[in-house]
C-alpha cells in the first residue's frame, strides 16, 4: 500500500494581513483534506499592514488542528523588538511600518504586551528538512549554518539572476518582495508578493518526499487582491 504523501506549507511575509493569513490557514486545511503537516511561517509578521497585533494573536498560541507549526524570524519582526525595547531605535522602527503595527495596539508603545514582544524575539531564523532550507532573506553559499550571520539570514537579498540554492538544499524565503512573484527558480524560491499592498499572498506547498520547489501555489486574494 502505498504511504500518502505529506506536505510542508510556507507562508510568506504577513505584514500585518490578518485577514489574508486567517484565509490561507483555512485553504491549507481545506488543502490538506484531513492530513496535517508542516505549516512554516517566515517572518515579517507586523508592520505596514493594519493588523499586526492580530496576526500575532493568531500565530502565538500555534496553529493548532496536529498541525507542526514552524515560525521563523523576519526583520521586520526583529525591528518591531528593537524599536520596543530601546527608544534610540523606535524612530528607525516607526519610519518603516511600525506606525500602522503601533496603530493596531491602540499607538501607545506600553499598550504592545510583554508576551508579543517576547514571542517575536524568540523566533528561529532558519528551518531545514530532508529537502529544503527555510530562512527569511537568503543564506550566504558556501558559509556553514551555524556561522551565518543574523544579518544575512534576515536582509540578504539575491542578485535577481541568482538561482542557487545552498548546496543540496532548496532555499525557500521571501523579504525582497516582487508584486508580480513568486520567483521561482532551479535553487530557491521567493514567496513574497508583497501582499501587504497588492492584497494577494501566496503559499508554498513543498512535497516532503521529493526535492525541489514547490509543487503546489495556494493564492489567497483579499477585497483588494489583485
């Protein structure tokens, strides 16, 4: 008899689109049809849109339904913490989308809870299976994991003819967003199309059992998708 195949889902940069991500949670499970995998968020879960607040609400206690659920670090997460936490960084915070993730917990810095700040800042920077590497930015070839640096894993961007992944592994990441994505390329693939602002995120589905990119897309559009 043949073993079912399993599915890991990615879901890119969020950025504040809680109506988007309580979609694309539904549409994997209704993808899925019963079977619960990986489920691997890559950061860049607050800013520029106007429910960061939300979405971390959502994502904090799991997913929930058997499924494995992978949070990864993105830099605007990294940002929100820093800007939280040390006033001389909140302007550089604010200026690049923490005014709309500020907003959503009413626009008092003390109002954000001790536990979302705590949940962003302990989030994983990279994730890999038997195929693939998830990361947000990008890794540097020929750098081990263990001796890359924050920087990279969380603002690296690819030259745009750049189709390596790392060694055998297929990298999967967002953060240079691309509104008519997702790249998809021999070695990695870009999940982000800046769904913030072009109202369409698209998810990720990677066959456990085989290497490579993704075998499946599942868009999720909002009222402003496009």
């Amino acid at each position: 008899m043949r073993t079912r195949m399993s599915f890991t889902y990615v879901i890119p940069d969020i950025h504040g689109r809680d109506d988007l991500l309580s979609r694309a949670l539904l549409d994997i499970d209704a993808h899925a049809s019963g079977k619960a995998g990986v489920i691997v968020t890559i950061g860049d879960y607050v800013n520029k849109g106007p429910q960061s607040r939300q979405v971390i609400e959502r994502l904090l206690p799991g997913v929930g339904g058997g499924w494995r659920f992978v949070a990864l670090k993105g830099n605007h997460d990294a940002m929100m913490v820093e800007g939280l936490r040390d006033p001389a960084k909140q302007a550089f915070w604010l200026e690049r989308g923490g005014d709309t993730a500020l907003a959503s917990y009413g626009g008092d810095p003390a109002a954000v809870p001790q536990a979302h700040i705590a949940w962003l800042d302990q989030l994983r920077l990279l994730y890999v299976d038997a195929h693939r590497l998830y990361v947000h930015a990008g890794v540097e070839a020929g750098t081990p994991l263990e001796k890359q640096s924050e920087k990279t894993l969380l603002w690296k961007r690819y030259p745009k003819d750049d189709s390596s992944g790392f060694g055998e592994l297929h990298v999967v990441h967002g953060h240079d967003n691309d509104p008519e994505g997702p790249l998809l390329y021999e070695g990695r693939t870009n999940l982000d199309t800046a769904a913030w602002k072009t109202g369409r995120l698209t998810v990720g589905v990677f066959d456990d059992g085989r290497p490579g990119g993704p075998v499946d897309l599942i868009v999720v559009r909002g009222a402003d998708g496009r």
